[in-house]
C-alpha cells in the first residue's frame, strides 16, 4: 500500500513573486512607472525569504526620494506595508484559484467533486513553469520598452537643450565694440559721483552706521557753513578796504563810485540801484570772476563773450546796437546848437566807423549787429547844411583788402585807418593832405595786446603789430597836458608801450585837455571834441595846423564856451567812432 503523502502547496518561485509585485493588471503598476521610468531599472536577483521585504522596502523609499515627493517618512512606509499587503493578497487569490482549476482539472466521474485529489502531477508544475516565464517576459518587455522611451526622451531633451543653449548663447553675446556716447556717458557718472561726494560726503550707508552718519553730517555741515560765513567775511572787508578804481582800461569805461547816502534817495530806491551798481564794478577780484565766466562760455561754443564777437581771420569786434531815434536827434541837435552859436567856426563831424562795419564779412553768421552806415547817414541828414560829414566808411572799404585798417585785438584803427581818415577831412574842408613820403613807418611792438583781447575776459586772440608814423621834415611840436601839467615836444609817451595798453603811445593816452602848438606857417586853429580814436590821426592833423586844442568831453569838467569865447579857432572838429558817439552822452556838453 502506498504511502499517502499529504498535499502542501509548493513555494513560490522568487521571480514569480516579483512579477506579481508589478502585476501589469494592477492600477498601482502604472502609476508606479509613469513615475520611476527615468530611473534605471535592475534585474532582481534572487535572496532569502527573511530580506525580500527590506529589499522591497528600501527600493520603494529610494524611489520615493529620487521623485521628490512630499511625503514624511512614516507616510512612505505605512504606503509600502499597505502596498506589499495588497499584493500579499492578491498572490494568495492568484494562488487558490490556480489550485482549484487544478483540482477541478484532476477529478474524475466516478469522484466526488468536494474530494480533492492529492496526488501532485507534472502537467501542473508545467503550467506554473509556462506561467511564471509568461509573466518575466512580459516583465522584461515592459522594462525594455520603458528602457526604450527613457532613452529616446532623454536624448531629445539633450538634443533640444544643446540646440537651444547653442541659440540663446549665439543671441547673448552681443557685439563687442566701444561707442563714444558710452565713453562720455562713464566720465559724465564719475563726475556726477565725485560732486555727490563733495556736497553729500558721499555714501556713508556702505561703510558706516547712522549713529556715526549723523555726527559726521553734522559736523560736515557746520564746517562747510562756517567756511561760507569766512569766506563771505573776507570778501565784505577785502571790499571795504580796496580802494575804488575809477577807470577800466579792459572795457574801455568809467566805473561806477560810492554814492551819497540820503533819506530821500532810500526811500525812493535810487540810493540801492546805485550801491548795486557801484558793488557790481567795484568788486574784489572782479576780473577773476569775469574772466572765469568767458572760459566757460568759450567751453560752451559761445561766439560772443562780454559783448566782443570771436570772429574770422583771428578778429575781435564790438556789436552795434543801434540806439533809438530820439537819443540821436539830441545830439545831433547838441552839435547843430553848437554850430549855431560859434558861427565863425567852421564845424565839421567825423563819425569813424568801426570794424564791425568795415569787416563785417568776417562776424559770424546771423550775429544780432544793425547797421553802422545807415545810422551814419541818419546822423548825416540830421546836421545841418553848414556843417561839414565827413564820410570816412567808403574809402575804408575800398582799401580793407590792401591794408590792415584795424588791430585784431583792439576797437580802435591802425595808423593806416587813421591816415585814410585824415585824407577824407582834407578832402571835405579842400586841405591839402601831407603825404606819406614825410613820415618812417616804425614798428612799436610786435606784441601788442588790445582792449577787445582783456574785455572778452577769456584772452583770446593773436598779438598785432602796433607802428607808428615818424615825422621827417622839420616840423616841431610842442604839447601841453593840463591834467598832469607836462609840457613835452612830442606827441609820443614811448614809456607807454610796456604797459597794459600800448596805444597809449599815442599822446599817452586820453586826457582831459591837450594844448599843441606847431611851428606851421598858417593862421588855421583847430578845436577838437574826440574820443580816443583821435590819438592816432592827430599825428598827421599838425601838419595842417599851427595850434590844435584837444578837449575830451568824457573828462573835461569846465565850460566849453570858455574855450571859444576869445574866437581864435578856425574850425571845429567833432571826431568819435560810431559806437562810443552812439553809446556815449558826453556830447550833450557842446552846449554848456
């Protein structure tokens, strides 16, 4: 009799275990690759019964990690023991039905169908065997194609990577070049920067605390205040105890006194207009200021500095502004009252013009300047009949290409320009003009320095040559200067010419009253009322002369008809350039 052994269920193979782990039917299959299919996925090898739920622990909290979920420790683990027991389950459903199919597959007819047949049989290990193979290959192909895709993705994000970092470098990288707007923009910023750090001391945020700040900005303050109140101190008595000037050799103009003080004035304002002004011209280091002032202008491209154009050929002029109709017509009026009560004078005007006029091609385009030779002929019809204009302005711009009838540093005209003013007086009142054959022309200096080059404030310009006209013949002059009581047979001051005006050789200078006596065998006396531009023709004037009286009517105080009361002079000259006769109101005196 045969042994009975009794039926007990047979291990499950390990590898059928992990194919039930990942069952394909399971919902949690495909969460769980969707999930891990980046990850690299490893043939299980076989181990003991006691380590394949540490194994299995440890791979799922791995995975878990490597995805960054959110979850805490215990929830991974409470998530895996709750897994494992599903599919623990699941096995042992799997398990039973398979052995009753297998049960049911071994009865016979004669059997009863509860009685189970214990005998084991091949044909069952087989299909456990087909089964298990079944699930590994669909195991490995599952993995395989996973494998596939992960690769193929992985090697399309690398691609699109590779193509888009190679685009956005070969778009970041912009051209490399150095532009000058950004160079200026850089020293515009540290000049910004350096200013900030003069008036605010800085940025102390960066380096120091506000406790600190505030005492170091205290004490900037009261120090910066303390300077200003000094410096506004010394300046108040530096002005207190500079004595005034009186005269502007610069700007050619008398400056401006210290006015009485009186209730009456005060009141009405006309006391502060004249302080002000008086301040204005008498200030400590005025010319400091000034010329600081034209050097910035000049930086700016400014083409008029202080009233003085900067023009071509290394030119300096003067504008002209022409003054209105009324303040002409009193003087023209002042000098037809003159002509009216010295009937046996015969009175003449020279209005010379100035090189705005003359050079007017050389000012710079659209300059605001009117027109000289319309004003002069404005005064010309004003004067009456008897009174002799004498037009210096056409012959000046016949010759203006020949000769230099003009210094390009100073207002005033050259021997040349002089000279050709002399022959049209002689030409108006039928003279005979000496000729240049009786003079030596003698170059002065070579460095000579006029009033525009000192009035613009900035020094600009080219030094001119400053010459003179030498007598040759026997002709002998005597002058006296009431001002400074000299008498002198000259009409030169050669220790002029290393001052700051070397003009002022020319009679040395303007003064109140000149007396000049000639040894001309005439009986013609010449009454002058000039401006400096009569200096340089006087020269040429004695020639036709035996005495010439030459009043300053900017300086003179006493009366002029004082001067023509014993009715020794023959003619009267009025002589100015056009700008000082159009500015200037001491004409106005012809009548007092």
């Amino acid at each position: 009799m045969s042994k009975k052994i009794r039926y007990r269920e047979p291990d499950m193979p390990e590898s059928l275990r992990k194919l039930l782990e990942l069952d394909v039917e399971d919902p949690r299959f495909d969460d769980y690759y969707r999930k891990n299919r980046s990850s690299k996925t490893k043939r299980p090898q076989s181990t003991s019964n006691s380590k394949k739920k540490a194994i299995a622990t440890k791979k799922s909290t791995h995975t878990k990690k490597k995805l960054g979920t959110s979850k805490s420790n215990d929830q991974r683990k409470n998530s895996h023991s709750s897994r494992l027991g599903d599919l623990s389950k699941s096995s042992k459903t799997n398990n039973s039905a398979s052995n009753a199919n297998l049960r049911k597959g071994r009865s016979f007819s004669n059997r009863n169908h509860g009685e189970l047949d214990k005998r084991p049989k091949k044909s069952n290990k087989r299909a456990e065997i087909h089964n298990s193979n079944k699930y590994k290959l669909d195991k490995e192909n599952v993995v395989k194609n996973n494998r596939n895709a992960i690769k193929n993705k992985s090697s399309n994000i690398k691609r699109n990577t590779y193509i888009g970092d190679r685009r956005k470098s070969s778009q970041s990288k912009p051209k490399s070049h150095v532009s000058i707007s950004g160079i200026l923009f850089y020293i515009l910023n540290l000049l910004r920067m350096l200013i900030d750090f003069v008036i605010n001391g800085g940025d102390k945020k960066l380096y120091i605390n506000k406790e600190n700040k505030k005492k170091l900005d205290k004490s900037y303050f009261r120090i910066n205040t303390a300077i200003l109140f000094v410096i506004v101190f010394v300046l108040l008595l530096l002005n207190i105890v500079t004595p005034s000037n009186k005269i502007s050799e610069a700007e050619n103009r008398t400056l401006a006194q210290a006015p009485k003080f009186s209730i009456d004035r005060l009141i009405h304002g006309k006391y502060g207009e004249d302080f002000s002004t008086y301040v204005s011209d008498q200030f400590v280091f005025r010319k400091n200021f000034i010329k600081t002032k034209a050097n910035f202008d000049r930086f700016m491209g400014k083409k008029e500095i202080n009233g003085v154009y900067i023009c071509k050929d290394d030119y300096l002029m003067e504008g002209f502004k022409r003054s209105d109709d009324k303040t002409t017509d009193a003087k023209v009026k002042a000098i037809n009252n003159f002509s009216n009560k010295n009937k046996s004078i015969k009175v003449s005007v020279l209005l010379a013009p100035n090189k705005v006029e003359v050079y007017n091609n050389l000012m710079p385009t659209n300059a605001p300047v009117d027109s000289q030779k319309e004003y002069l002929n404005y005064v010309k019809k004003g004067l009456d009949d008897k009174i002799k204009f004498v037009d210096a302005l056409d012959p000046m711009l016949r010759a203006k290409n020949n000769e230099q009838l003009y210094f390009r540093t100073d207002h005033h005209w050259t021997v040349d320009g002089a000279y050709l003013a002399y022959k049209s007086y002689c030409k108006t009142l039928n003279i005979e003009p000496v000729g240049l054959n009786s003079f030596t022309k003698s170059l002065a200096t070579d460095k000579f320095y006029g009033s525009l080059y000192y009035k613009n404030a900035a020094q600009i310009g080219k030094p001119d040559k400053l010459e003179m006209y030498l007598q040759q013949n026997d002709l002998v002059v005597l002058s006296k200067y009431y001002d400074t009581k000299k008498k002198i047979p000259s009409l030169y001051d050669a220790e002029k010419l290393d001052t700051k005006d070397p003009y002022q050789v020319f009679t040395g200078g303007n003064h109140t009253q000149i007396k000049i006596r000639t040894n001309v065998d005439t009986d013609r006396k010449l009454l002058i009322f000039k401006d400096s531009y009569a200096n340089a023709m006087l020269p040429f004037l004695v020639n036709n002369y035996s005495e010439i009286m030459v009043v300053d009517l900017r300086y003179y105080t006493g009366k002029v008809q004082d001067l023509t009361s014993n009715g020794s002079f023959t003619d009267a000259l009025i002589l100015a350039n056009a700008n000082t006769f159009n500015t200037d109101s001491s004409i106005l005196n012809l009548n007092y």
